[in-house]
C-alpha cells in the first residue's frame, strides 16, 4: 500500500512539535531566574548575643567619640570586652550615670577605644585623682584614745625664745567637732562582714581583687555597709549573678556568684541586710567573691572589716 506523501509530511510535522514540547516540559530544563540568595545571606542581621562587648571600630581611620578626652582625669577609654557594666565597676560609679553623661542611647553599643566620661559633668577630676587609694601598707602605731603625749626628754634642753615673732596671720576655721571633711566621711564606714563563712581565698590585686568565701549554696550573703544598689545582675562575664552596692562618693562593694539575688537597682539597703544567697553562677564551686573598691580600684577588704 502506497502511502500518501502529504499524510506523511503532516505525520512528520506533528512528530517534531510532540518531541520540541517534551523538551520544554522536561524536568532538567529550568529558566534563567537571578540567583537572590548569595546577597541576602550576606546582609542578615546576625541575632544579638546575650552579653553584648565592645567590638572593634568599623572605620579604624575615624577618630573614635569622645577621643578629645583621651588621658584626660576622669574618662576612661574602652577597652576589648568592655561593657557599661564593667566601665562602672572599674571607675566606681553607675552604668546608668554613665550612660546618661554620655548620652548614650544604647549602652550596649560601645566601641574599642571610645573615651567615655566616668565622673559626673561640673565635678573636679584632679581632685578626685588625687585623693587616690589610701595607703594600704601604712604601719599605724596602736594607742589608748586617751593616751597622753609623752613628756620631753629631762636632758632636752629648753627651747630658746624667739627673738621677734611676726604678725600672725588669720588661719581658716577648724571643723566643728563631730563634723568631717568630704575626704574624712567618705573614709568613715562602719564595715562588716558579707558572709558568716571562711575565707577561701586573700586578696590578690591582680587575679581575685577581692576575697573569696567558701560556704554552702543558699547561705546569707549580706551588705557589708549601708548602701544603694547600683547593679543586680549576670551581665558582667566571669562574675555570674551579682550584686554591686554604692556606699558613698568613694567606695562601691561586689559580691559575685550567687544563685539568688533578692534585691533590685536603685534598692537602698543596710548593714547587715541579706542581699542574695550564696551559690556557683560562672564559678566552679560554690563561693562567694567580694570586693571592695575605692574611686574604682580594688583595696584589700581584710584592712577594712572588722575583727571576727
């Protein structure tokens, strides 16, 4: 049977648009369609982390804020792994006093190198400065408080008079008795004992800055002196919940590694009062970690407390 040419031409025709739509319907065959997920990866905000530290400046060549007070008495400069937290600790005062003189919307914000001003606006940085930390090391000579001066020696021989005295001259008015200078009273602090446990650990300036109590968790942690609570908290790294208390213009105290803090910022406290309970928060065992600093810096709390 003889087969007609058109009808064939016709089957052939259909036969090649069948396999040229089979071609475009193939699963291996895909559009040319932009490729949006290299950008979008690389411009996701990454999630904050739960301690936020001071990270290096963006622009290394940019003056970092507040570079004018470099050096200067009352500013400190951030340092790698700072927080307003431990900016506060270091200079003695409240993150939160800090973070308004620097106007600082947000205090988790910090950059290596930013000079921030750690003393309130209006007050004399040289003065504070000077007055420094108290001689530790100082051998005080122990005597009754009604111990008379010693009469001179009976081969001393006795002063010759002056031959003309000038006129005196008018000296500044002595302190009422009972009154104290501001020096005088920020030094005047009826010290006590933070916990009822043994000393673990001295004071070490450079690695504890502070003692070390070992006792059981859930003991009393108490105020070492009447106060206000500054900071109440885990968010200084390597100190776990703690608490630091503000006692006068000079002194702030720490106790660090509690398991329970039972009070909040701004609390004013008392002597004595328990503020937390002992525990190992960021710690290895169960302690207590306390300091006591003076403008900031660490002082052996041994010298201060009172005997046991």
């Amino acid at each position: 049977m003889k087969s007609d040419p058109q009808l064939t031409s016709c089957r052939l025709a259909a036969l090649a648009l069948l396999a040229l739509m089979g071609a475009c319907a193939s699963p291996n065959h895909r559009a040319p369609v932009e490729d949006r997920a290299a950008p979008r990866s690389a411009t996701a905000t990454a999630p904050a982390p739960a301690t936020v530290v001071a990270t290096p400046p963006v622009d290394p060549s940019k003056p970092m804020p507040g570079a004018e007070n470099l050096g200067k008495p009352g500013y400190y400069a951030v340092k790698p792994g700072d927080t307003l937290i431990r900016v506060g600790l270091e200079s003695g005062q409240n993150w939160r006093d800090i973070q308004r003189w620097n106007n600082l919307d947000n205090p988790n914000a910090l950059e290596v190198g930013q000079v921030l001003r750690v003393i309130p606006p209006g007050a004399d940085a040289t003065a504070a400065a000077a007055r420094g930390v108290p001689n530790a090391g100082a051998k005080v000579e122990a005597r009754p408080l009604d111990a008379k001066a010693a009469p001179p020696a009976a081969s001393a021989p006795p002063a010759p008079a002056p031959v003309a005295a000038p006129p005196a001259v008018a000296a500044a008015p002595a302190p009422a008795a009972g009154t104290a200078t501001p020096r005088e009273a920020d030094d005047e602090i009826a010290w006590g004992w933070p916990s009822a446990a043994g000393v673990a650990a001295p004071f070490d300036e450079v690695r504890s800055k502070g003692l070390v109590f070992a006792g059981k968790a859930g003991d009393p942690v108490l105020a070492a002196a009447d106060g206000r609570v500054i900071y109440a908290g885990s968010g200084l790294r390597g100190y776990g919940n703690m608490v630091i208390v503000k006692h006068n213009n000079s002194y702030l105290t720490a106790y660090a590694h509690n398991q329970i803090l039972l009070v909040r910022e701004d609390q004013v406290v008392r002597k004595g009062q328990k503020i937390a309970e002992m525990g190992s928060s960021d710690a290895e065992r169960v302690q207590l970690h306390f300091e006591i600093r003076r403008l900031g810096k660490p002082v052996d709390p041994a010298r201060l407390l009172p005997p046991r």
